[in-house]
C-alpha cells in the first residue's frame, strides 16, 4: 500500500483543497473536507499513474517529522491547516 502526507486546507472563499508535498502538482479541491477527502486517493492514482507511464520513481514518502522541516508545510501547518494520511492501494 502506498501512503503519503497531504495537506487540508481552507482559505476564505476558497474551496477545500489537499495538496501532496512529496508528489508536486498533485492536488484536490471540493466543497466539503470530507469530499476533498474522498477525492484524494483518485488524485494520487492519477499522479503516480502518470509517473509510471513516464518512467519516473515514485519519491519516497516522507514522514511527519521530516515534512515540518518544509517550509510550504510548516507554513501550512502554523496557519493551522491538517496533515492527513491517505492511502493507496496497489493495482
């Protein structure tokens, strides 16, 4: 199974969006945390799909602890966005 750290977040006005730092340009956007939620597996099957089409190693999935040392991430976090884990079955 893979896993990787997405980031939750909400800016006024804005949707609810997750966005994958160890998988640059993968994001997803909903009306509802809890569809944005939803929608994350698909978004990463997409990208790691597209990877693998283009010959790429999927990077390696950093955890927590290493995430905070990112700038992006620890921005996010201070703001109070939510680091949530979201899994992905092998095909």
């Amino acid at each position: 199974m893979i896993r990787y750290i997405g980031i939750l977040e909400k800016e006024p006005g804005t949707l609810w969006g997750i966005w994958f730092p160890d998988l640059p340009g993968c994001i997803t956007a909903s009306e509802t945390a809890e569809q944005a939620l939803g929608q994350a597996p698909d978004a990463m099957r997409l990208w790691v799909d597209h990877a693998k089409e283009c010959g790429e190693e999927l990077p390696k999935a950093r955890t927590i602890e290493e995430l905070r040392q990112d700038a992006w991430v620890a921005d996010a976090l201070s703001k109070g966005h939510a680091a949530v884990l979201v899994s992905l079955s092998p095909e």
